[in-house]
C-alpha cells in the first residue's frame, strides 16, 4: 500500500466540508483534481471512503474509522510543513501579514502595502479566518491585522497591539419599515426582528457574544439571524427593510460613504466601553527580528492612523 501524505489531507480536509469544490477552494486544487485523488486514494488503501452524491460526499463507516487513524499522521505533516514553511521565510527574510474581513483592516492594509513594498512583507487580504490565532502560534503565518469582539481570538500564546477601540454595537433600522424610535429605543423589541449582523470572519465573536448576551439578558434569541459576509451587505438589507442591522462599534461611521436612509442609535456603551478592537497580533514567543520590527511598524503606523 503506498498513500501520498497529501492525499490524506485532501480526504480529511472533505470529510470535514463535505462538498468537493469547497476543499478544491481551500486547498488550491481544481474540483475533478480532489475527485481523482479520493479515488487513487481509496484504490491504495483497498476501502471505499466516501459515498458520493449529488450535493457533496459524507464518510463511509470505513471512512470513519479510516479518518481516526489518519488524524495524527495529517495533525504532524501539517505541523511539518508549517514549519518548513516559516523556516524557509526566515531564510528568504519575508513576513507574511494575514489580513481578516474588517473595514478596518482592509483599509488599512490597502494604505500600509505600498509602504512596506520591498521590505520582504506580503500581504494576504481577506485570508485570516476564524482561527487566525492558530494559524500564527503553528507559524502559517507571521503577522495578523484584525478584529475582534471582548476577548475573542487572544490565548497565551498571542500578543497584540491595540491600534482601535470603539464602544458598544450599532443598532440600524429602516423607519418605514419599524417603528423603533430612537429616544425611546428598547433593545428587546429589535429581536422580534430578522438580525442582519456581520459574519464572524468580519466581526469575530460578535456572533457569538450577541447569542449569549440576548440568553442572558433577555432569555430569547432573536426571529432569525442572518450573517453577510461585509457590514456594508449587511446595512444594505436593512436599507431595503429586510431585519435590523447589528454590528459592533460605530458602524454608521464605517459606512459613511454609503447611501442610505436608515436611523440607528448607539447601545450598551457603558457595558462595553472598549468591546471591538483592532489590532496587529503575533506569537508571544517570537524571536525572529523582521517579523518584530514589521509587527512593531504596523502598530505604530495604525496608532497614528487611528488617532485621527
């Protein structure tokens, strides 16, 4: 029997998505390519892995047990070739700068490339995931420009360098279609509403905290939920009077430049006086000084920035 370690992480990165054009996408390979190396794959080992159907494939009780014993040879070629990788960007004196779905720091990413062009830095925008934090501490990458709401994303093994903080959420509504007044505003009423909200790669633990918080508080969730993959697709339903648009922070101000006619109102200032920051994140144990000096660059360039 011979398996090719990669074959292995392409069956475990399907079994996890289910969906063969999803981890073509994830791992840089064409839908048909990830088809044929299933089927050389279940052609080594003599088992049939996956069933096959028309939304995707799901594991096979071969599979499964299969996934079990591939788990650990996946978890340390991967870590391998993590290493491997940020060994050889030592060499080669590169920095790569992970870049997550906020307005905040794609903007800022947008204006600090030119400035760091020829330093060894590439920037990968719209990259850094929900696990960006494991993605720096395994050494994938370098350097984070993010968000985060409360304490989402920070381990011990992360440090960070706070460039802004805003207070509160936003609650954005569209008058003809709620009643909602804001002098007299009650955050309850919103959640008998469809919720528009940033996805988690946009706001990360927004999602999250605006769950817990409506438990907690309140003992409901709202009607429904709909998570986009921007705040400005976000605001936009709402202008069209599709749910009440939540996003963390000043939102309003982020999106100064869109036509709308929506109202909004600040909430729960006092409770979250610093809840949604931006930041540049790296390894709390880093050593190597480009990385340093471009992590430490970064965060003053955006303290500047910020303050303005």
């Amino acid at each position: 029997m011979d398996v090719e370690l990669n074959s292995l992480m392409v069956f475990r990165d399907l079994a996890a998505t289910g969906n063969f054009s999803e981890t073509g996408r994830r791992m840089g390979m064409t839908q048909p390519t990830v088809s044929l190396t299933i089927s050389q794959l279940e052609s080594s080992v003599g088992l049939v892995l996956l069933e096959r159907h028309a939304s995707g494939a799901k594991l096979t009780p071969a599979g499964s047990v299969f996934l079990e014993r591939a788990g650990d040879v996946c978890d340390a070629y991967a870590e391998f070739n993590d290493a491997v990788r940020s060994q050889s960007r030592r060499l080669d004196g590169e920095v790569w700068v992970s870049v997550d779905g906020s307005w905040h720091a794609g903007q800022f990413a947008m204006e600090l490339e030119p400035e760091l062009a020829g330093s060894g830095v590439r920037f990968f925008r719209q990259t850094a995931g929900l696990d960006w934090n494991a993605d720096l501490e395994a050494g994938r990458v370098d350097v984070v420009i993010a968000s985060r709401f409360l304490q989402e994303g920070m381990t011990a093994g992360i440090q960070e360098a706070v460039m802004k903080e805003e207070r509160g959420i936003t609650v954005a509504w569209h008058p003809s279609f709620y009643p909602f007044r804001i002098g007299s505003f009650n955050f309850p009423e919103v959640l008998r509403s469809t919720l528009l909200i940033p996805s988690s790669h946009v706001a990360r633990g927004f999602e999250g905290f605006l769950r817990h918080w409506c438990d907690y508080a309140y003992g409901l969730q709202g009607a429904n939920t709909i998570c986009f993959e921007g705040e400005e697709e976000a605001a936009r339903a709402a202008d069209a009077g599709l749910g009440i648009f939540l996003a963390p922070g000043d939102a309003m101000d982020r999106l100064n430049g869109l036509k709308h006619e929506l109202s909004c109102v600040r909430t729960f200032e006092f409770l979250l006086p610093e809840a949604y920051r931006v930041g540049v994140y790296c390894r709390a144990d880093e050593r190597a000084k480009e990385v340093l000096n471009i992590a430490t660059k970064i965060g003053k360039v955006g303290r500047r920035r910020f303050s303005h």
